[in-house]
C-alpha cells in the first residue's frame, strides 16, 4: 500500500517542503469497551520525525486521556480514535517537541536534554544553532523527564571534527566524503571540449550512484564542473551544460537546483578558495541571466531572503552567503534597477529629433521617479535596520542560556 506522505507539521502548506513524514495509519482493534486504536506505522513516523518511538503515542495518549500501550502485537491506544484526530494531536506534538521554536525547522533532534535542578527540557537547534527551551508543563513533559531521549555517538555533538569547514559540521561524514569523491571524480571526468550529450552523461553517471538530495546534488555538481575553469574562458563553455542540469536535471525543483548551484559556486569560491577570483562573480551572474538560466524574479528572492528558508539544509551557512550577495553587488544594483531598462534604446533604431527629445524628457522623469523609489526604500531599509538590531537584541539575551550548559 503506498503511503501519503505529509509537512513536518502538516499545517506547512508546501507541496515541496523538504521535511516530509508518512501519514498516519490506523486500524481498530476488538469492540465494545475494549476497542483500540492500533497506530500501525507508529515506526515510519517517528523515524521521520527522529523521536523515540514511545513519545508521539504516550503524547496523544495524555491528549486524549486514554491509556497507551506497546505491546508485541503493535502499538495501541484505548478506545475509538480516527487518524485525523490522531495527526491533528501529532502535529501539536511536533511543535513542542520536534520543531525548533525559533526558526520552526525540525533540526532539534539528538540535542535535548533536560537540566535536572531546574526542570527545564532544553534543546539546541542544528540548523539556527539557538538554545532554546521546550515546554515543560505539558502533562508530557513528565514521561520525556523520566525517559529522556537517548542518542547514539553520532548525533552528539560533535566539537572535535578537526576543525573543517563551518558549514560541513552539520552534514555527517559519510555525506562528506560522498560529497568530495563525487565533485572529484566529475571534475576529473568532465571534458573541456567535449560534446554537450557526453558530459550531460558523465555528470549523470557520477551523480547517480550517490543519489543524493536536490541540495547536495547541485552543490555537488557546481563544485564539480567548477573545479578547474573558474576563471578562464572556459567559464562559457559550461553555460550550456549548466542550464540544461538545472532545468532538466532538477525533478522540477528548477529554484531549488538553481538556489544550491550557486551555493556550490559560493562555496567553491569562498571555503575552497578563500575568495579568490571572487571579482569575476558579477560577470558570471550576468552570463547566467543572459543564458535564462537565472531569472531576474528568482534572484529578487534570494536578495529578499525569500530562498534560503524555504529550502533550509545541512550546506546553509550565513556569512558565506553574505560574502557572495555582496561580491555580487554590481548584479544586485543591475537586477534591482530592472536589467530591461538598458535594452530599450536597441528596439527603436529610427532617428526622430522629436521622439528624441520625448525620450530625454522621459528619461528625466524617470529619473526623478527613480530617486524618489529609492529615497523610499532608503528609508524601508533605514526602519528594516532599526528591526534587525532590535532582534538581535532579542537573540543576544536569548543566548545568554549558554551553550556549553547543553
Ligand atoms: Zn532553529
């Protein structure tokens, strides 16, 4: 039987959401006064959702004020409950013990513990890296106290990773490896002058036996076919192979291939290379604006911020991202100045004195226009700055709970 697969919590409207869990699935067991609930893919779920197997039943259980049991046989809860139900309880379950509280990405997992003297259940965030604390009033909160989650080596912290890259520490060292033994092999393999359908192959043959997430494989894939070429020529010559992987290669994610290849060229420039040839990174924008394989709407959104949340992964990493949108200045001005205004005067090639003079007046006014937009978003971006610092007000105190306390 094929099972629906729903948001990590289901209340997330995008289809393309990247946490996905199976749907829950039940059959009622015996009659009368002795019907159960048997929560039949009660393992698939919290696999998904990384919690011990116990937690999500014994929360619904008190939700419900019903009994639970774990038995040979399956997993039961006293009396009559629709799965509906059962998913609405889940969903209150994973936000306030599976989701972060700060970002809403359910990353908190393998890093709760709870402070005895205090009887806090706290948690640190693997993807926004906030210490933050769980509710500890619920009256389940008292069965994650007595049974606190427990960890196998891997998922703890892990503080002595020889000191690689920032932005690798989240991802594990297998997928580590797999990363740099694929992006390896396709910049050995890749051939400079070979024909498109050869290295659309090559690349293919390589990614395959990895399969590895939209993220990873388009980080992968920058990585790989940027190795060598950055700053030569050569950069042209891979614009087609480029648009094609990002356009048929993706599943349909073209944002999401798109989002992450340019993550991989962010970090093939600033982690690998320590920013060298940074300066070519403008030009480079522009060849993928001209070859539509960057849209103009696409690249607003990530200078809005609007990307990386929907997409959150393992490759996130703030500065170096940063880095990047500000090497990339002369393209943001270009893009956020409306990159069709340059290519206006090209489409009327007839000389009329008059028309001539309109468009200098046009163009005046247009101007005016212009500056009166930017002192506008002058002052947006004046109120925007006065927000962030309040919030990182915010975020200072909410540091204040050391880490180290973890
Ligand atoms: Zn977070």
């Amino acid at each position: 039987m094929e099972v629906q697969e729903v948001n990590i919590p289901t209340t997330v409207t995008d289809p393309h959401y990247r946490y996905k869990m199976p749907k829950i699935q039940t059959v009622l067991q015996g009659s009368g006064n002795g019907i159960k609930t048997k929560w039949v893919n009660l393992p698939e779920v919290t696999n998904a959702l990384k919690v011990p197997l116990e937690y999500p039943l014994k929360f619904i259980g008190k939700e419900l004020g019903s009994n639970t049991e774990v038995k040979s046989n399956g997993y039961l809860i006293n009396g009559n409950h629709t799965a509906e139900k059962m998913q609405e309880i889940l969903d209150k379950f994973i936000k306030k013990y599976v989701l972060c509280p700060k970002c809403k990405f359910p990353e908190i997992y393998g890093k709760i513990q709870i402070k005895k003297e205090k009887g806090e259940i706290r948690c640190q965030c693997r993807s926004c890296g906030t210490v933050s604390k769980l509710d500890s009033t619920h009256e389940f909160a008292s069965y994650i106290k007595r049974y606190p989650p427990e960890y196998e080596k891997d998922d703890k912290p892990s503080g002595s990773g020889g000191g690689s890259k920032k932005d690798e520490k989240k991802l594990d060292a297998t997928m580590r490896k797999n990363i740099r033994e694929s992006s390896g092999k396709i910049s050995k393999c890749i051939k400079n002058d070979g024909e498109l359908n050869e290295n659309i192959k090559i690349v293919n043959d390589i990614l395959k036996k990895y399969n590895f997430p939209i993220d990873i494989k388009f980080y992968v894939f920058a990585n790989g076919i940027f190795e060598k070429l950055l700053y030569t020529k050569s950069f042209e010559k891979r614009l087609p192979l480029i648009k094609h992987f990002i356009k048929n290669e993706s599943d349909g994610n073209v944002d999401k291939a798109l989002f992450f290849f340019l993550y991989g060229l962010n970090d093939f420039i600033f982690a690998r290379n320590k920013g060298e040839g940074v300066k070519y990174l403008p030009s480079m924008m522009y060849y993928f604006y001209d070859k539509e394989i960057l849209s103009e709407e696409f690249w607003r959104n990530v200078l809005d911020k609007k990307e990386q949340v929907k997409y959150n992964s393992e490759l996130y990493n703030s500065e170096n991202e940063k880095k990047f949108i500000n090497a990339c200045e002369e393209f943001n001005n270009w893009i956020k100045n409306g990159p069709y205004e340059g290519e206006e005067p090209k489409k009327e090639e007839k000389k009329d004195e008059k028309e001539d003079e309109k468009k200098e007046e046009k163009k005046e006014e247009k101007k005016e226009d212009e500056k009166k937009e930017d002192e506008k978003k002058d002052e947006k971006n004046e109120k925007k700055e006065e927000k962030n610092e309040e919030k990182k007000e915010e975020e200072k105190k909410e540091e204040e709970i050391n880490i180290d306390d973890i």
